[in-house]
C-alpha cells in the first residue's frame, strides 16, 4: 500500500504543523491510516490471537485446579493421591503450555511489528527525499530525524509492548471476569462495582497525560533539533568561542525536557499507585465478605481462595495496562507526528503526461538514461519574463527576461541577494517561478520530469557534499551502471586523478561523512569529477571555484574550458577571473539584470560591472 492511500483520510484532517505544542491532532485518522499497513498481516495477527487465547486459558485455569484439590479432596477428607497426582500433571501442564504459547504469541507479534515499522520507515525516508527545498526550508533537520528514528522507535514499542498488552490483558480481564462468575455469581457482582470506579480513574487522567506526553515528545524534538543544528555548525561555534552560550542554551532546552519527564513519570506513578490501593482494598474487602461467607458455610474456601487469585490476576493486567500507558501516549503522538509528515505533499512534482505541453515524444522523457542519448537536446535556454519570492510581498526575482543559446558560456555576477543563486535554484526546479516560464529547447521545466531534468542540468555547488563510501562511489553517485573506467577517466579529465593516487587507497578510499580529510578544493575536484560522469546538457557552477587554491582553480579553468564545449554553461562567480573569458557576462542586481556583454563592452559600459571589477583588483570598495 503506497502511504498517499494510507493517508486519504488524515490527510483532510491534518493541516498544523506537527511539531507545535498546542496543536490538537486527529489521533484516530492517524490510526486509521496505521491500519492499512496492519491489513497485510491480518493472518499472523489471527495466530497471535489463537495463541495468546490458549497461554491465558493456562494461566486461569490453574486457580481452579487449586480451588478442587482444596474442596473435593483436602477438606472433604479424601486421601485420593492419585487424584491429587493428576491435578498436578495438569498444573505443570498448564503452566507448560503458557510458557510455550506466551513464547510463540511474543515472537509473532515481534515479526509483524518489526515489519510494518520498517515498512514505514522506509516510506517516511522515501517521501521525505521527495520533498521540495521549500519544505526543508521550515523543517528542521533535527526534527525530521526525531521522526525517521526516535518517532519510528516509539512506533515499534506500540506493537511490542501496547498492543502486546492490550490483545493479552485485555482477554485476561474478561475471562477473569467469567470465571469468577462460574464460582460464585454473588461475590462475582461484588466485584464488578469496581469497573465503574476504574473507568473514572482512566477517564480522569487520560487528558492530563496525553497533554504530558506530547508536551515531553515535542520538548525532545526541539533538544535533538538544537544537538543536530550545533553539530553541523561545530566550526563557526569554536572559531567564534560560542561554547559557553551554546552549552547554555542547551542547559535550558535540556532543563525543559528534564522537567516534562519527571512531569511524565510524576503522573505515571500516582495513576499506578492508585490502582494498587484499588487492588489491596479489593482483596481486603472479597476476603471480608468470603471469609463472612465460608465461617457460616454459605462458600466454599477453594472458591475463596480462587477468588482471591483472581481478584489479583485482576489488577495484574489493570496495572501492566496503565504501566504500559505512557508508552501509548508517545506512541499516539509519534504516529500522528509521522502522518504529519505524510501529509505534506511536496510542492515540486512532476506534471501529468495529459497536463504536459512538450515537443518530445513519451519515449524522449522515458528515463534517465534515455534523456542522457536525445540528440535533440541542444541545451537553449529562455527565462521568459519570471518572477519569484521565498516569501509572499518579499519579491527576489522581477520580471527577468534572459535567452541563452545552446553552448553559450554564460557568466553571472552580482553582490549578495541579487538573486543569482535564485536563479539557478529555478532552472533546476528546487522552486518553481511565480510567474513566467523557464524553457529547455522550448519545453517548460515544469512539464519534464524531475529525474530527467536533474540528469539533464548538472549543478557543482560552492560547498559540495559528500557521503561516506569510497571515492568511485561518490563521483559515480552509488549507479553500478557507470564503470570505474568511466570515474578514473573523468578525474583524470578534472585533474583529480594525481590528488587520488597520493591517497592510502586511491580510489578505493573510503571518506568519511562530508568528505572530512580533504580539502576544500579536493572534494570541489571529486565534485566536478561527479558531473563529468553524469554528462548533462545543461552545466551549472554555482561558486564552484570560491574556496579553491590558485592551482586548484586553475585545473577547474582547464576542465571547464574543455567541458564547455558544445555544452551549455552558466557559471556564478565572485571571483570574475572565473568568468572573464565566458561569452556573455550577466549582472544582476535586486533580483534584475541590470548590464550584459563580454567582459570587454561591460567595463566600457563603466556601471555595476566596473565596480565590481574593480572591487576585485583591491581597488575601491562596492
């Protein structure tokens, strides 16, 4: 079952974001949801029901083989030790077969809760990866890995541990209740006064502590959010001696969470408490009025002593429930959190092939690989009148008109915010334009799907980001299909290669997370190594070259120079040595171009670019 079926319904439910602690979620759409993923194993769940049926029907049966060796053989004066010999073979046979079934029963509902978790973590990764830039510009990368593990975990403890509870000691319960009723229907009604009074207690404490529990969860979050953004920015928080202050700020984030989870525990022992003074009062008060009943012989003392076995059963599965709601309470809250995420669809996703106005057949767009072999695909491109904001009243790009030429070497310069990084972020489709339309060779982006497109415009970022895996790995981006003829050739083509070979492994070395262990310009180089592999149309270097060494740029300078051919190319630059040579030069300024032309015609035109060429030489000041 694909999670967008799964979510039909919560998705009409849930509009808040899932991470505000005031929010008042739709739990029962989440379980709702949660039941599509449980429809596969509705057979194990049978099993798990037949054997939890038989270890309970073992444990109560044993109470009453008690109550007849005590009434028809010790106190009737009977010495009938054959009889008493095979009341206790089927004692240990019973407690045989609880142990046995009680085993089986465990490991089945592990299976199935190991499964469907897994299944949802899955599909959570998954549908998170197919979210657009705009959604992780709101979402914290702390919460969104509370949510793939810590929320995913508390999933996996409902079906280990809630629903292990609720299907075996809710059926305890309710077979108690008919047995207590086979051996004395008066004492039986007696006792049964005390189901009112639980259901008052539950009823009274249940909104209290969904409040803590959601409260604790979303304290969590913020303390994970918080860990994971200091983490990333381990670097500037030293450099800047912000040790202290962070470590402060933790401190009371920490202090916070601290505080919601002795809240949490606080309420959880006087729920539990009071249900073991229910329980010593109910057992002093079936004693009162048994021992009443068998000192004038109008009971039995095997029914009472039964009685008192199964007044304590009682509170046994009461107590294990009540201990076990906590975990409920998180694990409600954590399946609403993850349909929260669910719900958000992304805002980027590709047209319908109805809905797509293109030039290219259905065969031209079927696939990365076929994308990569359309000799058509010259590389044009039209930025035709666009208009874009982050915000809504906070316009970053207006009216921008630009056509590029297929093969062209565009440079684009500008100071910080003129738009120039908005710029690219659009024609790869991380955001689509307000207004206007961005063409490939005539065909809007919006009308290509996003896996051919990507493939399509190669992009080298200012930082560039490595996994952890070896250098063939990373350049060939984890695709069997490129061979490691095809990877050594293109770090030789960037001049990667002599870097490579110095290394313990060469390019069987393994990196660590981000590339840590090169340099800057190394993992630029491993970057540019990526995008030769992957041959796109379009060629993108958003500030590739800003934190390269001079003889690093200059290998970047060379194999951009022979890459370029018959390649569209756009290169953002603040360094304008990179783009001295391109054949027309953009400068941008608040979201417009303001002057274009070679580097020749824009410093005659003495504006922006002069300034900023200038800048450049050490000369004055933008």
């Amino acid at each position: 079952m694909r999670p967008a079926q799964a979510i039909h319904n919560w998705q009409t439910d849930q509009k808040a974001d899932p991470n505000l602690p005031e929010q008042k979620p739709q739990y029962v759409s989440a379980f709702r949801a949660l039941s599509g993923y449980v429809r596969p194993h509705i057979w194990a769940f049978i099993g798990v029901f037949c054997c939890t049926l038989i270890a309970i029907l073992s444990d109560l049966l044993q109470p009453f083989l008690m109550k007849i060796a005590i009434d028809d053989n010790l106190l009737a004066g009977r010495n009938d030790y054959k009889g008493l010999l095979t009341i206790c073979a089927v004692y240990l046979g019973l407690s045989l077969s609880s142990l046995l079934f009680t085993y089986l029963q465990s490991n089945l509902l592990q299976h199935i809760g190991q499964s469907i978790v897994a299944r949802v973590r899955k599909q959570l990764f998954g549908h998170i990866m197919k979210q657009s830039m705009r959604y992780f510009d709101r979402m914290s990368s702390g919460s969104l890995i509370t949510h793939v593990s810590s929320d995913t975990e508390a999933l996996n403890q409902f079906f280990s541990q809630v629903l292990l509870s609720l299907f075996r000691d809710g059926l305890t319960l309710l077979f108690i209740i008919v047995m207590m009723f086979q051996l004395d229907t008066t004492l039986a009604l007696y006792c049964l006064i005390l189901l009112p009074i639980i259901s008052l207690i539950a009823i009274a404490f249940r909104s209290f502590m969904r409040t803590t529990y959601q409260l604790a969860r979303t304290r969590l979050s913020r303390l994970v959010a918080f860990v994971a953004e200091n983490l990333s920015g381990m670097n500037l928080v030293q450099v800047f001696h912000q040790q202290k202050e962070q470590e402060k700020q933790f401190n009371e984030r920490n202090g916070l969470y601290f505080q919601a989870n002795i809240r949490e525990i606080r309420t959880n022992v006087v729920f539990g408490r009071t249900f073991d003074i229910l329980s010593n009062l109910s057992i002093a008060f079936v004693t009162w009025i048994g021992g009443n009943a068998v000192l004038g012989q109008n009971l039995e003392f095997g029914v009472l002593y039964a009685f008192i076995t199964y007044i304590r059963q009682f509170f046994q599965p009461i107590n294990t429930i009540t201990q076990q709601w906590n975990t409920l309470q998180s694990a409600t809250v954590a399946i609403t959190r993850i349909w929260s995420v669910f719900a958000n669809k992304p805002d980027i996703t590709d047209r319908k092939p109805e809905h797509a106005e293109t030039q290219y057949s259905e065969d031209d767009w079927e696939g990365p690989q076929a994308s990569l072999s359309i000799d058509r695909v010259k590389g044009r491109i039209d930025f035709d009148d666009i208009s874009f904001s982050y915000e809504e009243g906070v316009p970053i790009i207006r009216n921008l008109d630009l056509h590029i030429n297929p093969g062209e070497l565009i440079g684009v310069v500008g100071t910080t915010g003129a738009g120039k990084s908005s710029l690219i972020s659009l024609l790869c489709r991380f955001y689509d334009v307000r207004e206007g339309s961005i063409q490939i060779d005539g065909t809007d982006v919006r009308d290509i799907p996003q896996a051919t497109l990507h493939r399509l415009v190669g992009l080298v970022q200012q930082e560039p980001y490595l996994y952890s895996g070896s250098i063939i790995d990373n350049v060939r981006m984890f695709d069997d299909t490129i061979s490691r003829e095809e990877v050594i050739q293109a770090c030789e083509f960037v001049g990667a290669n002599s870097i490579i070979q110095k290394l313990k492994d060469g390019y069987d070395t393994k990196l660590s997370e981000r590339g840590s262990g090169l340099s800057a310009g190394e993992r630029q180089l491993i970057s540019f190594a990526r995008i030769i592999v992957f041959k796109p149309k379009v060629l993108i270097l958003d500030e590739a070259s800003a934190n390269l060494d001079s003889h690093t740029e200059q290998l970047i300078q060379n194999a951009l120079h022979v890459v370029s051919q018959n390649r569209t190319t756009i290169v953002i630059a603040h360094r304008l040595s990179t783009i001295m040579q391109a054949d027309r030069i953009i400068v941008m300024s608040h979201g417009e171009i303001v002057e274009q032309g070679n580097h020749q015609q824009l410093l005659e035109q003495e504006g922006h670019y002069l300034e900023l060429y200038q800048h450049s030489q050490g000369n004055i000041a933008v």
